[in-house]
C-alpha cells in the first residue's frame, strides 16, 4: 500500500493530528539524501530510491528543494523492494545526527538538560519529516521513550519493521550526540514479531531486545534527565524555540483546509467564529468541513486550540496587555482558564511566558 493511496481518517487520521499532511512539502530533503547515500553501497542506484516520488536526485541534493513524509516513505518503500535489510536502516539511523535538523536539531543539542531535551523533541518533532511520533514518560527507574505508529495504515509491514527500526537507531544517535557517547539504553522494546533479527538489533542498539509488545519503547536510566548536555545553553535555545514555533505556525498555515481554517480564525475577532461560520465562509457544510479536517489528521477544536495558543503567546510576550484582556481577546471566558491552557501548552506559568520574551 502506498502513502499515496490512503487518505487520513479515523482513528489514525486522530491520531496524526498536528502533524503536516502525506503530501505538505515543507521538509529539508536531508533524511532522501542520506537514504541514497546509505544504500549506495547495495548498488541502489538514486533514480530507484527516487522512482514515484517525483523528485530528481538533483534536487535532492539542493537544501532549498522542499519535500513531504509521503515522498520518505515512497523512498523507504523503493530501497526495501530494491533488497535494502533491516540493517540499513540502522545504517540510516546512525548517520541522521541532529547536525542535520536544522534548527531542531540545532536546539536540541543546547537543551539546558535532558529532560527538557526529551520535552522539546516530542513538541516540536513535526520538524523533523517525522515518520513515528515520539512520547516519553518516566516510569520507575526508566525515562521511556515510545514510538508510535501513526503512519502504519499507509505501508507495507516491511516497510513498518524497517522504519522502526530506524526511528530506534536515530534516537539512539540524538541521545549519544546530546549526551555523550556512555549513555546507552537499558532495552529495546518492538511492536513487532521476533524475526531472526534479535542478534542485529542488540548489537545496533547496544542492549537486549524483546518482541510482540504491545508498543515500541527504548528505556534509559531516569538518571539521564538530570544530566547537563555538553553544549547546553538556556539563552540560545530560548532563542531557538522561538524560531521552532515560528516554524511550526508556518507549516500549519500552509497546510491544506486545515491552513485555510488556521487563517480565517487568526482574523476572527475575540475568537469567536464558530464552526458553522466557518464552513460557511469557506462555502461548505458543517459536516463536510468536519470530515474534511479528519482527512488531514486534524478537527476544528484542535485548530481553535492552536489559534489561542499562537495569539496568547504574542498577545504576553509582545504587549503589556492584561491576563484579563488577552484571555478575553484570545477566546477564553476568564484568567484562570488562560493560566490552566498557558500551563498545558507550554509548562511554564505565564510570568515564566512573559520573562522569556
């Protein structure tokens, strides 16, 4: 099945929301270009790993050319039908550094400390022509990351084992380079049956594996959160999230119906278009802007959350406006409800907001 051939709806169209859409182009061609280099050696020639996704290996080669996750896992479907093996993928893996992320990755690598490290990659993972989506949670002695399969409708099962497999060497590779070479995970955890690979994955990972879990999970030492990354530096990745979160408001204003909605509400006064109105703007029926929206991972209160979130944060870092008066210009019926949203989308109080303008 091809990353063309499905539209995302239901319950894995939820589950990609706030991702960019299959076919957004917005993404560095870096990850396509290190796919080519890494199975340049099997005699996968450019044009294979290219075929189907429009893209020559020119402009592969061009940072200003601007690709999509649909036209990666094209690509990931190619060199596996070409006779790419799970071991490339750890290949792949292992040259992704977060060197090559741009300003993400930029900005991971001066997290103050590693759990504010693991916050920012899962927030602004939408950067990074992202193929899984991260989460993380502690749990006893272990600081957990979880990979989850959001892109899993739209993919052969050997493309799936490939990508995650992949996913788990990358950030193996990111917490190396951000933490130093000794820090290694304690074990592997795949969604995925065991499949004579075992050996490679614990020698690609440097700690014991197990299969048919329920999820994908790499588990490190809680310890790691309290470390100081060697390159760590508040001010300049404040300054960097910054451009982060631009980035972010950018690919959402560009992508599809979901864009269109994203501008219409930022013009709303006081937030108060609703969705009727909304629809109607855009000459549709309520219920086909509802399907619509779910088609590209996303629904019309997540667009509305978002909205807030963007304004909120300009209206306290740019104006002496009130708490009052932006919850009010922002949507919310009073302070306390601007406090408790400021606090979910950012962990941080809104003084803390304010402070770090």
């Amino acid at each position: 099945m091809s990353p063309g051939d499905v539209q995302a709806g239901g319950v894995s169209g939820r589950s990609r929301a706030g991702f960019p859409s299959l076919n957004q182009r917005i993404f560095a061609p870096f990850k396509l270009a290190t796919v080519i280099d890494a199975v340049a050696s099997r005699g996968i020639v450019p044009e294979r790993v290219l075929d189907r996704t429009g893209l020559t290996p020119a402009e592969v080669r061009d940072p200003h050319t601007l690709t999509s996750i649909g036209q990666y896992l094209v690509a990931c479907e190619n060199i596996v039908a070409a006779g790419a093996e799970f071991s490339d993928a750890f290949v792949i893996g292992s040259r992704l550094h977060l060197s090559a992320y741009g300003m993400y990755g930029y900005a991971l690598m001066c997290s103050p400390t590693m759990r504010e490290f693991f916050d920012f990659a899962v927030r602004y993972q939408p950067l990074a022509t992202p193929t899984v989506k991260l989460g993380w949670r502690t749990e006893g002695a272990f600081a957990i990351w979880r990979f989850e399969e959001i892109y899993r409708d739209v993919m052969s099962n050997e493309v799936r084992t490939f990508l995650v497999r992949q996913q788990m060497k990358m950030t193996f590779t990111h917490i190396r380079d951000t933490a130093g070479a000794d820090n290694l995970p304690i074990r592997a955890i795949f969604a995925l049956p065991e499949d004579g690979q075992a050996r490679a994955d614990e020698d690609a990972l440097s700690c014991p594996c197990s299969y048919g879990q329920e999820s994908n999970e790499l588990h490190y030492p809680v310890g790691i959160l309290d470390q100081t990354p060697e390159l760590g530096n508040r001010l300049t990745r404040t300054m960097l999230e910054e451009t982060c979160e631009r980035l972010i408001g950018q690919s959402r204003i560009a992508s599809g119906l979901s864009g269109e909605v994203y501008q219409l509400l930022l013009l709303a006064p006081n937030q108060s278009a609703s969705m009727t109105s909304i629809a109607g703007q855009l000459g549709l029926q309520e219920r086909t802007l509802r399907r619509r929206l779910a088609s590209e991972g996303t629904s019309y209160g997540e667009i509305v959350d978002d909205v807030r979130r963007k304004l909120a944060i300009e209206y306290l870092q740019t104006t002496r406006m009130s708490v009052d008066d932006v919850a009010w210009k922002v949507g919310f019926s009073d302070s306390a409800n601007l406090r408790r949203a400021v606090r979910r989308w950012t962990g941080k109080t809104i003084n803390e907001v304010r402070m770090a303008k």
